[in-house]
C-alpha cells in the first residue's frame, strides 16, 4: 500500500520521512516557548503544562499539515 501511494504521489498518515525533519523544532524549545509566552500574560505554566501543550501542539501540526512539530519523541 505505501508503495502503491508513493508512486500516485499520496503518504500514507504517520510516515515522515528524513526530510521532514529538517524543519522539526527541539521540544525542549517549543516547551520554554509556552512558558515564557505565559509569563508574558501573567500567567505560570509548570514543566507538566507545558509538556501537555508541546504535545497538542505536535498533534495539531500533524492533524493539519501532516508534519511533525518537534524531532524525537516525548
């Protein structure tokens, strides 16, 4: 099947190739991101929070473009 969506130009969902993680981002920096955006507003985000939204975050970027946010794993 990957081989037959390949060739008519599909992925298949959750494949991501080595190129794709060229423009991957480290988690730990999309983590500090959320924390410092929330000192921003007044607000404190702890080490669970923001590892919650780092991953929705990941979750959101693969629902929607089909690319990985973050490069590993959580």
């Amino acid at each position: 099947m990957t081989q037959l969506l390949e060739r008519i130009g599909g992925r298949p969902k959750g494949r991501h190739d080595v190129e794709d993680s060229e423009h991957c981002l480290d988690p730990c920096q999309v983590a500090n991101d959320f924390i410092v955006r929330g000192e921003v507003h007044g607000q404190r985000i702890t080490g669970l929070q923001a590892n919650k939204l780092t991953y929705l975050a990941h979750a959101w970027m693969l629902a929607l473009h089909d690319q990985p946010l973050i490069r590993g794993g959580f």
